[in-house]
C-alpha cells in the first residue's frame, strides 16, 4: 500500500527539483547581445534576467560562439536565446514571442564607396557572411560579389579595415556599439539595409524549460507585457 503513495511523493519531488534548476540561457558573443568578458552586460543577459525576476524563475547566462548556440538549441544544452527565426530552426527549437526586431546588412568605408545607396552598389565588391545565418541571404544574389564566410562580426569588421572585404554583415542595434568597441570612426562607415526581421525567443524542445508549460505561459505572458518596454530601453542602450 505504500509503494503507490512513495512513488507518488518521489515524482513530485523530482518534478519541483527540475522546476527549481535555473534556466540556461546562451548568448552570441557578438555585441551589444553578449559580452563574454562582461557576462552580465548586453541585450541577452539584462533582457532575460528582467523577463525571469517577473515570470519567478531563475536563469543563468553565458556565451557561446553561434554555430554552438544552434547545436545547444538542437541537444538542449542551451535551453533559451534571441535569434533571427527561419523554418529550419522552428523543428527543433520553439518560437515562444518575438521580444524586438532586428535590421540586417552590410557596412562598408565611405571612402572607398563613396556611392552606396542600395545592396546592388555592391555589385563584384568582396562581402563577408556571417556563417551559420540567414539574415542577409538575398544579398547573395548581387551581381558579381564575391562572398567570404566570417565567423564573427568582429573578424568581418577586421577584415573590412584591412581591406581584405569591401563590405562585411552587421545589424542594428549594436553598430555604434561594435565601431567604438573596435576602434573605427562610425561617420567613417555606411550601412546598407538588406532584410528587417523580428527577433525570436527560442526555447530549445530538448530543454527542461520546454517541458514546463506554466513557466513558458509566464514568459510569454511577461514577453508581450512588461517586458516590452524593457526592451525598448535595451534597444536605445545598445545603438
């Protein structure tokens, strides 16, 4: 008569023990979204510690290089993020809101191209893509460009003041935030908007997170209440 009653007081045990494991956020080290010598700084940690405080949950941040944070999202190890949603990442990691959005494109010197207006003034021009993303797809399709894989957007900013690239990705927020940290004069550069895309907050669906479906409702909740107005003062933070 007691192995009933025990088994049912072990499972709720261990069901309040997953509750209790803090949620493991992952960051890009590319800022203004992380700062890998500054954990607590940037728009991934201060974003998701307002959202877990008001939701009543815990969370723990750190940053991984890109290409790991899609890894951590496919096994689990990185239970959250921000990042631009595509289909082929909605089959294993779900889309809960969409927190802010986020301007793609390509910065360039003035200097050197003193007439950029739109994408296709890059035409035949050196470009780094940020391996692993989508975002500035269609700008593969400029006549001539001769594309190069960054792993960062701080190798592309490199490889741009070497004149290894004539154009490199960035985004907005965080162009202002990337030239001072790289010692480059803003009114030196230009950027040209390639695509506009929403921000998701992904959760992994290998994640304890995933399977708490009270939780994901209060982050959701707080996502598309309170937490907007967070965001936007994030959003002025890191220009």
């Amino acid at each position: 008569m007691m192995k009933p009653v025990l088994s049912t007081l072990f499972a709720a045990f261990a069901s309040l023990a997953i509750q209790a494991a803090p949620t493991q956020v992952i960051g890009v080290p590319a800022a203004p979204w992380s700062y890998p010598d500054n954990p607590a700084a940037g728009i991934v940690p201060e974003y998701f510690k307002f959202l877990f405080e008001k939701a009543g949950a815990e969370m723990t941040v750190r940053t991984m290089p890109y290409l790991r944070v899609i890894e951590g999202l496919k096994d689990g190890t990185a239970e959250a993020t921000l990042l631009i949603p595509d289909a082929e990442r909605d089959t294993f990691a779900f889309n809960l809101c969409s927190p802010t959005q986020i301007r793609s494109g390509l910065l360039y010197s003035k200097a050197k191209l003193p007439k950029v207006a739109k994408p296709e003034d890059l035409a035949g021009k050196r470009i780094g893509f940020l391996r692993g993303t989508k975002a500035i797809d269609k700008a593969k399709s400029i006549a001539d460009i001769k594309p190069n894989d960054i792993e960062n957007v701080g190798q592309g900013l490199q490889m741009l003041v070497a004149d290894r690239l004539d154009a490199t990705f960035i985004s907005s927020p965080g162009i202002d935030t990337l030239l001072k940290e790289k010692n480059m004069n803003a009114a030196d550069y230009g950027f040209v908007e390639v695509a506009t895309a929403p921000v998701a907050l992904y959760v992994s669906r290998k994640s304890e997170l995933f399977k708490n479906e009270a939780l994901k409702a209060k982050l959701k909740s707080e996502c598309e209440g309170s937490a907007k107005g967070f965001m936007q003062t994030l959003m002025q933070k890191y220009h």
